[in-house]
C-alpha cells in the first residue's frame, strides 16, 4: 500500500516536470496558436454579424450568399 502511494506521488511528480519542459520549450507556439485561435474567432463572430445584419436588412441578398456558400 505504501509503495502504491508512493509511485502515485511519483508519477505525479514526474507529469508535473514533463508539463513544466513541454510548455516551458513550446510555450511561444502555445503563444502563437492561441492568438491565431482567437483571431480566427473574432474574425467569425464580425461575419456572423454583418451576416445577420444582411439577412435582416435583405433577405434576398442573404439568401444568394448562402447559396453561394452551400452550392444550391
């Protein structure tokens, strides 16, 4: 039982190093992928947006957008 706690400890302790090493040696393309995530998330949100704006203010022009997206 004693080793058992023991080698849970360990492993704990061994994860807790491999995640320090991975982040430490990849944390600017951790950096990187971040921002270009929220980049592209800002970016969808602006044409969900100006969509919704479209689809408000002309619907027949909303519905050649989707067309054009979804093919018929």
């Amino acid at each position: 039982m004693l080793r058992t706690i023991f080698a849970v400890g360990l492993m704990a302790i061994l994860g807790l190093i491999a995640l320090k090493f991975i982040f430490g040696i990849f944390g600017f393309l951790f950096a990187v992928l971040f921002f270009l995530l929220l980049l592209a998330l800002k970016i969808a949100v602006i044409g969900f947006v100006l969509y919704l704006v479209i689809r408000i203010l002309s619907p027949d022009t909303a519905r050649r957008i989707r067309q054009k997206w979804s093919g018929a």
